[in-house]
C-alpha cells in the first residue's frame, strides 16, 4: 500500500514535464522476476539434476559457477546458449511453467497511464527473443510497447555503452528526454553514464523476496508508485 508520505515522496522523483520517451526494463522491472528465480535456482538445476543422475545440490554447484563467468555479458541472457551448455531445452522449459509468467503487481495500471499520456513506450531488455516474445504474449502487456528492443539484436548488452549508441541509431530519441527504470545496478549506472536524463531503480524485483536497497540512485520498490505521480500530471492544468 502506497501510504500518504510515500505518495509526497514519490511526486518528486520524476519531472515528467522532461519526459517524452519512456525505456523499461522487462524482467524485475515490468515482469515479476519470481518467475525467473524459481526459473534458474530450482527447475533448471532440478531437470540438470535428473538429466545427469546428479543431487540437485551438487547439479547447483556444477552450475553455479558457469553461470557466474558469464553474468552481465550477452551468453549469460541467451537461451541457445544455456540449451547448449546443458542440453535441456530452455526455450521449451520455459514454456512448460508459462503459467508462472506475472506482472509485478500495479506496473500494468502505470503502462497504462504512460501509454495514455501520449509518450512513446519502448521495452529495452537483455532477454532473448524466445524470451521476451513468450513472456509478452502469455502475459498480454505486448499491446503497450511502440518497441520491444533486445540487446542480441545489437550484440551488446545494456550494461556496455555501445548498447545505447545502437539503440539511439536504431531508434532515434533524445536521451535527454528519457526516462528509464531497471532492476539491474550495472545497467543502471551504464544508462546514467550515457546520458538518459532520468534513471530509476527497482528495489523489489521479485514479488516473493524482500526489496533490496539501491544506493546512489532514485528507485522505488515497483512501478506501481510512479503511477501516482503521472496521475497529478495529468490534473495539473497545463
Ligand atoms: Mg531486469
């Protein structure tokens, strides 16, 4: 529940009056990142497990580690590369528990109000495309995005600079005009580095888990509380 002091604090967390683009992250931002947790913590180790005639935990430890060497670089968001690595199927995996697949409470109300308000709407994410694609459609939030950028498509992901300067030729926007909101501190920084005029974090991307704190940064816990601060946008006379 969004209390009355929160509501104070939150009007003041975005200009919107400086916003004509708005980016989002997909995973933790948009979706609930349960989904993915449960995803990679426990079914895959669980089906690696039974695969290899391991224990889970000791298909955990084998995994963990390959895992790791390649966070924030593209293999680490790819599913052909994790079906190679292990032989299951991830793209088909994933489909089997698609049921699972959520919004974060209240982050549909606040597309909605961004979509309304005239802005452009784009989705900037390291999924893949069997991802991304399969979670849009399950989850029917697709209908509120002009784009849905993937970094594979430029072979960078959004933790590097470069992904920024494909996009922005790709996709002509002022970043100075943008804001973007990412449960990814790395990506968050990057995003800051390049120029994106507002940049928000996401303190409770996974609905099951507490919010964690994201120092240095504005954030929210979801983007259920910005909703509120578009809601006064659009009772201000103009
Ligand atoms: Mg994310």
């Amino acid at each position: 529940m969004t209390g009355l002091n929160d509501h104070l604090a939150n009007v003041h967390l975005v200009d919107w009056h400086r916003v004509d683009w708005v980016l989002l992250d997909m995973d933790g931002t948009v979706l609930d990142l349960a989904f993915d947790n449960y995803f990679w913590r426990e079914l895959v180790p669980a089906r690696y497990a039974e695969k290899n005639g391991l224990e889970v935990d000791a298909a955990r430890r084998e995994l963990e580690p390959r895992f790791s060497a390649v966070q924030h670089t593209l293999p680490w968001y790819c599913t052909d590369h994790w079906t190679r690595e292990t032989g299951i199927n991830m793209a088909e995996l994933k489909r089997e528990i698609r049921t699972l697949i959520r919004p974060i409470p209240g982050v549909e109300e606040f597309l909605r109000m961004v979509q309304r308000s005239g802005r452009h709407l784009w989705i900037a994410t390291n999924a893949h495309r069997d991802s991304w694609s399969l979670k849009l459609e399950h989850t029917g939030l697709g209908r509120y995005f002009e784009h849905v950028i993937s970094s594979h498509d430029f072979g960078y992901p959004k933790e590097d600079r470069r992904f920024w300067e494909a996009l922005r030729e790709a996709y002509p926007f002022e970043p100075g005009r943008t804001l973007f909101a990412d449960d990814s501190m790395p990506v968050l920084s990057s995003a800051q580095a390049y120029g994106i005029g507002q940049v928000i974090g996401i303190r409770k991307p996974d609905s099951g888990l507490p919010a964690r704190p994201i120092p240095s940064m504005r954030s929210v816990e979801t983007l259920a509380e910005l909703a509120v601060t578009l809601a006064d946008e659009r009772r201000a006379p103009r």
